[in-house]
C-alpha cells in the first residue's frame, strides 16, 4: 500500500484505537457515527491502521454474515494508543486554557 495511506489525522487515529478498545465488535458503520467521520473515511483508516500494525481484523469464520468483523488492537497498537491519548488530552487541556482566556476576555469587554 502507497505511504500516503498511513497517514491519519492523530485525534482520528486515537478515537478509532479508543472505541475499538472499548468495543472489538463495531461494524463501521457505527464507527463511523461514533467518531464523527464518514464510512468511507472509517474504511480508509482502518485499512492504513492495518497495514501500519495498530489493529488486525479477524472475520468470524462460521457466521454466515460475513460482514462481521472483530477488530483487536495490537500490541503496538495498544503502545500507539497511549501515546495518542497523552497527546489528546494534552491538546484539548491546551484548547481549554486558550478557549478560556478568550472568553474571559470577551466577557471583561462585555463588562465596561
């Protein structure tokens, strides 16, 4: 697969690990509404997490529904994870104090 395909947007990337933790069994299509990104876009960043070995993908075999997958985060995947969430919680505390400053601001303007 092209190199361009292992690139996904890192709050993306830690939200797919997050919900696929909590819940193996997802189909896409809930993913996709879980985190706010189109099917398409869910299907292209599971295949990049693949290939980039964050998560594999098992189908259950004897279902007759083979459009069941189980997907389970790999030992590198589970590492990767906890860095993104660092680095998530690091960028919304930072989009937090940056958020609360302006309104601070608008509001102390409001008050004169």
């Amino acid at each position: 697969m092209p190199n361009k395909l292992k690139k996904i947007h890192p709050d993306i990337h830690f939200r797919l690990l997050n919900a696929l933790e909590e819940n193996p069994y997802m189909t896409q299509r809930d993913l996709a509404k879980k985190i706010g990104v189109s099917l398409g876009g869910v299907n292209y960043c599971l295949k990049a997490l693949i290939v980039i070995g964050h998560i594999k993908m098992n189908n259950f075999e004897k279902n007759p529904n083979k459009l069941n997958y189980l997907y389970l985060l790999t030992p590198s995947g589970m590492k990767e994870k906890t860095i993104l969430t660092k680095d998530f919680l690091k960028r919304k505390m930072d989009e937090y104090q940056n958020l609360k400053k302006e309104i601070e601001l608008i509001q102390s303007k409001i008050k004169e």
